[in-house]
C-alpha cells in the first residue's frame, strides 16, 4: 500500500507563461515553408509541404512551455484546433501519450506520470520545479491526488480539489511545502523549507497555521527549526547538527580582517562549510586560503567541512570539532 499522507489542501492554478512582448520587433515574414518550418527538411514530415505551415509548430511549442505534456483540453483551451493537433501528432512534432495526453519524446517524466494517473506532482518531487533545496531525489516520484487509486510503491499525498485544471500538474508551492513536512525526513523536509524562507517565498508562521492538530505536531517542529541566514543546504544541516551536539554555533558571524565566516563554534572555532565547487572556483579559492591565514594569526582555529562530510560522515565532523576545542594551543618549543 503507498503511504499516505494527510493534507487538506486545495490545489489552485498556476501563473501560466509570460506573454511575449508588444513592442518586439516583428520579423519579416516567412514562406509557409520556408527555414523555421521543420518541415521544410527532406523526411521530417509525411503530409504535403503545401499543408505545412508556420502554425503546426505551435502546439508543441505550448507543451515545451508546460513540461512537454499535457492534456487535449488545455491545447483547446489555449486555441489550437484539433486539425493543428492532429497534423503535429502526424508530422512527428509530438506524441499522442494516451487518450487525452500529448507529450513530447524529452517530456518531463514526473508530469507524463501524473497525468497517467490523474494526481499532480508534490513534496520532493516538485522541489527542483520550484528551485528549492534538496538532500536526495526520491525514486518514485511523489504525487498528490483525490482518489485512492495510486498504485503501491508512489509515495502518495491525499487532497481534495480537481487536479485536472493545473497546468502544469504540479501543486503550488504552500502545498508542496506542507507535504514535505508532513513526509520527509526532519532534515529532508527543513532544507526546502528554509531555501523558500530565505528568498522570501514563504513564512513559517504561514505555513504553522496550515498545519493543525495533533497529527502534525511533528511537521510543527521542524517549523521551529527555521531560521533566516543560510548560503546552501550544507549550512542549514550543519547548524542543527552542531546546536543538537551542545555547541553554542553562531551563523554569518562577521569578524575583523576576515569578513563573514559560516560558524563560530564556542567563540574561538572558525568553521567553514564548502560545496561541491569549492576547488573549482579559484578566486573564491584563494580568498579563502586568505581568510585561514588571518584568522589562525588572530588566534581563530580554523576547520572546513565539505559536502560529504556533513551530509554522509557527519559523526567524524562532530567528533572532530569536539576534540578541536578539548585541545589547547600547542606552546612554543
């Protein structure tokens, strides 16, 4: 059986696409075959060149607009006839999916699996639509609908409303956010909500309030976890990890002749967490050996982390910095 989790939320619609602007200058026009025509290329479409035109491109364009899927009634709603619909179906521009499902060949395959089975994309799954922080990728997408007919396996998010009307099916983002508190692991679930706080996206107090009852008692207290400040996930996972290990851990601590340093550990520990293109960025590189050196000269000890340190061998971090700040200054021989 999937596991549910309980949310009453109400999936509203998306911003749809911005509209191209007025006042751009208008191209020369084109033959109905002539170079942006597709079909203009030997073997590229089986009908006469004399039906193809400029317009049979468009409904493929719209579904690359909303993940390379969609449904027949939102290309009607949006225009197109079913004569254009059927025409890029047989000159290859897209993919008949299913009954009432277009796609294209790269369409994004979270969405072609939702509109198989009437949900909407949800929690982690929807967290890189949004830009947000994520520790892992789940291997099934997670999917949010009204019914109970979600095969097992699907990580599976109950709501009440017609999800049929999201273009593209996907919540919005206080939705996915709840059902990331509801399901994910502390941790998990804290670094998405952080990265949308801390661009300004959401508030905790917000999203408390859609939480009530007993039953989500523990997504409340990953709320209270959140704080504003942190560059990356890394930083977000190692402020919990430090302060839950009795370290008295300061963030964006701004230090004279150094700048702002990602921890102060104790008043006295320097710690710096780096993410995976630490080694590549060179000037950020240097600045940073830089900022070692001053620091141990002004009696700051110094330790840096880098992404599998916190993420995959936190203990030996822990254990580090704690022997670190146990162990005096070495005395001049």
């Amino acid at each position: 059986m999937p596991l549910i989790c309980w949310a009453r939320t109400v999936p509203g619609r998306q911003r749809g696409a911005e509209m191209p602007d007025d006042h751009a200058a208008t191209p020369p026009p084109q033959p109905r075959n002539g170079p942006d025509c597709p079909h203009s290329q030997p073997g590229t479409c089986s009908n006469s060149k004399a039906r193809c035109g400029l317009n049979s491109m468009l409904p493929a364009d719209f579904l690359t607009r909303q993940g390379g899927v969609t449904r027949l009634a939102h290309l009607r709603k949006a225009g197109f006839t079913r004569g254009q619909i059927d025409h890029a179906v047989n000159c290859g521009l897209m993919l008949k999916h299913r009954h009432g499902v277009y796609r294209l060949p790269q369409a994004d395959p979270d969405f072609v699996r939702a509109y198989e089975l009437n949900a909407a994309v949800t929690c982690v799954s929807a967290a890189g639509h949004y830009a947000l922080w994520t520790i892992r990728t789940p291997d099934r997408p997670h999917l949010a609908a009204s019914h109970r007919r979600l095969p097992a396996g699907h990580p599976a998010h109950r709501i009440s409303g017609n999800v049929s009307t999201l273009l593209p099916p996907i919540l919005p983002l206080k939705d996915v956010l709840v059902h990331s508190l509801q399901c994910l692991p502390e941790l998990e679930a804290l670094v998405m909500v952080e990265c949308a706080y801390n661009r300004g996206d959401t508030d905790p107090d917000f999203l408390r309030r859609l939480l009530p009852g007993a039953r989500n008692g523990r997504a409340r207290a990953v709320l209270s976890l959140v704080e504003h400040g942190s560059d990356s996930l890394l930083e977000t996972v190692a402020r919990v990890l430090f302060r839950r290990h009795g370290f008295d851990a300061r963030t964006q601590v701004y230090l004279d002749g150094i700048g702002y340093v990602d921890f102060l550990i104790n008043g006295c520990l320097i710690v710096e967490i780096d993410g995976v293109g630490f080694h590549l960025n060179k000037p950020q590189f240097k600045k940073d050996i830089r900022r070692n050196n001053v620091g141990a000269a002004t009696g700051y000890r110094v330790l840096r982390y880098l992404y599998e340190d916190v993420l995959h061998r936190p203990d030996e971090m822990l254990v580090q910095i704690r022997q670190t700040l146990a162990t005096p200054p070495r005395t001049p021989r």
